[in-house]
C-alpha cells in the first residue's frame, strides 16, 4: 500500500528499478514478485493480512502499479530479470490464511474477473509498447 498510496506509477517504476538492480548485482535473476493481490479487505495484522505487500484497494490500479513495477525491474537489472506475480488468483481474498487450512475465496467467476483476477490480466496482457511491463509467469496461491 505504501507505493499505491502515491498514485504514481513512476514511483512503482522507480522501486522496481532499484529493486532489479540491487538483485542483479547479487546475482539474482528471478524475482518471486510483485504481490499483485488487492487489497479490500484490510485485516490488519490479521489472517490474510497483505498489508505494505499490496499495491491497494482497486484492481485496475494494482495491474497498473504492478505492471510499472516490472517495467522498473527489468530496466534496473538489464533485462536480465524474470518476474513471477502472485498470489493467483488472489492470496488476500481468502476466507482464512491458508498457511494453516484450506481457504476459500467466495465470489462468482464474474466477480473473480472484476477484482481478483484483473491485476493478473493486466500483467499478462501483450502491450507492444509495453512489452518490459509483462510479467514472465504467475505463482498460484494454495487456496480452493
């Protein structure tokens, strides 16, 4: 939410840059990352909790955010970082941390495509004149 809560995509870009940078340095080419799930439900330290790990409440903000993210982290290393987005089709969504029992995520498939899955859609989207902004593959989350 940190980053979302400037409503500046170039400061999604920015971090994204530093970020690709910093672990191409280290030898890193693979980044498990961004967290691209909304977040509407805010449960403070609570089950399910994404907190600063979310980009924010509206989905179509987060693809944005989240698409400029990667655009950043392929620039900054080079072009020689892949990104996983995750948590598909949306870890904070749930009904319960799945870290300890099965959860569920309770909506229609229409109502999956308005929120959880959009951000996902918007990362996987072909854009020629935003192909650094795709993601490379996406990390499912355990949940039913």
């Amino acid at each position: 939410m940190t980053i979302g809560a400037t409503w500046k995509p170039e400061h999604a870009e920015a971090v994204g840059s530093v970020a690709g940078r910093g672990l191409s340095a280290a030898g890193v080419n693979l980044l498990l990352g961004p967290v691209v799930d909304v977040l509407d439900r805010p449960r403070s330290g609570g089950s399910g909790d994404m907190g600063v790990r979310s980009f924010g409440g509206s989905a179509g903000w987060v693809g944005a955010l989240g698409r400029a993210f990667v655009r950043g982290v392929v620039a900054g290393s080079g072009g020689r970082m892949a990104t996983v987005a995750k948590h598909f089709p949306r870890h904070g969504g749930s009904d319960r941390s799945p870290d300890n029992e099965v959860s569920m995520v309770n909506k229609s498939l229409e109502q999956l495509r308005e929120s959880e899955l959009l951000p996902f859609a918007i990362l996987a989207a072909d854009i020629p004149s935003d192909a650094a902004g795709r993601t490379d593959a996406m990390m499912t989350s355990h949940i039913s």
